[in-house]
C-alpha cells in the first residue's frame, strides 16, 4: 500500500473525539467553549454527583474533572481544600471513574477531562487506569507534574487508548521549550494565564491576548485559557480570542462558602450560567462591527 493510500485509510477512519467534535461546533457557532473545573466527591459524593450532572444544562461545555490528590502543587488554596474535602469524605480514583460511568448513562456528548497528578494514576496502574478511563467514558487527561520527557509513561498509552493528552503551556515556556510541549499533545491546549497557582490573580488582559496569540503560531490545536478567571466579565473578554475560557476556583468557592448541599449545586450552577452567557455573547460585538 502507497503511502498516499495509508493516508487516505487513516483519515477515512478517523473517528471525531467528544472533544475535537465540540471544539468544532463552538468555533462555526463563533464562540468560546466554556470549561469548568470541579473536583470529584467535594463536598461528598452525592452532592458532588449532581454538580456533575448539572452542569451541562448550566451552559457548560467541557467538563474538567479533579482527582483529588494529597499534594496538588499547581492549585491554590481553593482547590487544596476541595482535595481535602474530597479526600476525607472517602473519594478514590475508583469512585471518580465510577462517577464519569454514571455521568455517561445520561449524557454521551459533553466531553469529560479528568486533571490531577501522576502520583494516584501510578498506584493504580497505568494500563489498568487507561482501560477503565475508556470504559468508564473519559475524553482526556490533563496530568500537571508529568513532562514530555515522560511522555512513554502516560501520554503514549493514553493516546494507544484513544484518550486525549492535554498539555500546558505557561508564561514562562519559551521557544525553545514549547516544540517538546506541543509535540504529543491532542484535545487541546491549555494555556495558564498567570505564573501561579489556580484561584491566582487575573490575567492583564492585553499580555494574554497576544501570548494566545503567538502560540497559534505553533500549533492548530484549540487554545483554552485558565487560571485567575473568576467573573462573567473575565470570561468574556478572554473569550474574544481564547477557543475556550476555563473557570475553576471560583465554582469551588461557590462550595466552600455554601451553607448547604442544596446551596452548594445551586450557586455552582448560578454561576456557571450567568458565564455561560457571557461566554456566548462575548464575541457579539466583533459581528456587529463586521457587519
């Protein structure tokens, strides 16, 4: 077989991801992808359980997962704390996998990435993690402390198994440092806005839009900007030139300062649809002025 042909067999059964898919019906629509951020089993199972479940009819359109980690180095005090809840109300990978499984009997579009540390996949077993990832309905993997001189630990398998692996980019990666980044990422990138932790201090709106837009030079992937975004307004104005605006401490908060349950999956959905709607109408004015 020609190589011409290989290629044609390979694009001919090339299967749209969950992610790749809805990436490209927000860009034909001409808007952001709203990304939000929840780590699984906080506050406790159940009530974590129907943040899940509820967020795609809030306006969410990308689900990030947390798997609670003892030691989340990259996250800020917000989302330490939710880990802790997590944790000490019994949370283990196990029953995160269990709750994408339960998610997927409902809902088989919006795409799940689950986000956290190698430490947890590592004692599970990579293999065995990856098949149950699949099983359980899992889009992508976003893991903060494994680079890509690592990539044969967990990248690789991921994407034998058809799982999106999900890199960072920072302020901080340069020239010569982002081909490595860039190199085995799929789904798409994300690109920290600040130089710090999550929940961190907002981005200067000017510095992003043109670091989001000297990475568009390098890659074709989608760009999803997170870290620091907060507010409707936050996220309408990186969502003029992001692919996708991720929003996370500011939904835990919702949690942390809840007084209830029922509290909590209220103002967690509130907020995600007030920045659903900004998100969606952010790129309005830009139309109107084309036209």
């Amino acid at each position: 077989m020609s190589a011409a042909q290989d290629n044609a067999m390979s694009d001919a059964t090339h299967k749209v991801s969950r992610l790749e898919g809805c990436f490209a019906k927000r860009k034909q629509a001409n808007r952001p992808a709203l990304v939000s951020y929840l780590t699984a089993g906080d506050p406790d199972a159940d009530t974590s359980r129907r943040l899940l479940h509820g967020l795609p009819a809030a306006g969410v359109d990308v689900i990030e997962l947390g798997m609670p980690f003892s030691d989340p180095m990259a996250d800020g005090p917000a989302i330490q704390k939710a880990a802790l809840r997590a944790l000490n109300n019994g949370q283990t990978q196990v029953k995160t996998l269990e709750m994408v499984r339960r998610f997927r009997e409902e809902n088989s579009t919006t795409p799940v990435v689950l986000m956290g540390y190698y430490n947890p996949i590592y004692c599970y077993g990579v293999e065995r993690f990856l098949a149950d990832a699949v099983r359980a309905g899992v889009d992508g993997l976003i893991v903060v402390d494994l680079p890509p001189e690592h990539d044969d630990e967990l990248c690789q398998p991921a994407a034998k198994h058809g799982i999106d692996f999900i890199r960072l980019a920072t302020p901080t990666t340069d020239a010569k440092r982002l081909p490595s980044v860039l190199a085995n990422a799929s789904g798409f990138i994300y690109y920290v806005s600040v130089a710090g932790v999550t929940g961190g201090s907002a981005p200067t709106p000017e510095r992003l839009e043109r670091a989001v837009a000297d990475l568009r030079e390098h890659t074709e992937l989608p760009i999803a900007v997170g870290f620091g975004i907060r507010t409707p307004a936050q996220a309408a104005a990186i969502g003029r030139y992001s692919d996708a605006v991720v929003v996370g401490s500011a939904l835990v908060d919702c949690i942390e300062h809840a007084n209830t349950p029922d509290e909590a999956v209220q103002r967690v959905h509130d907020l995600v649809s007030e920045l659903a709607a900004s998100t969606r109408a952010c790129r309005m004015v830009n139309e109107l002025l084309s036209d």
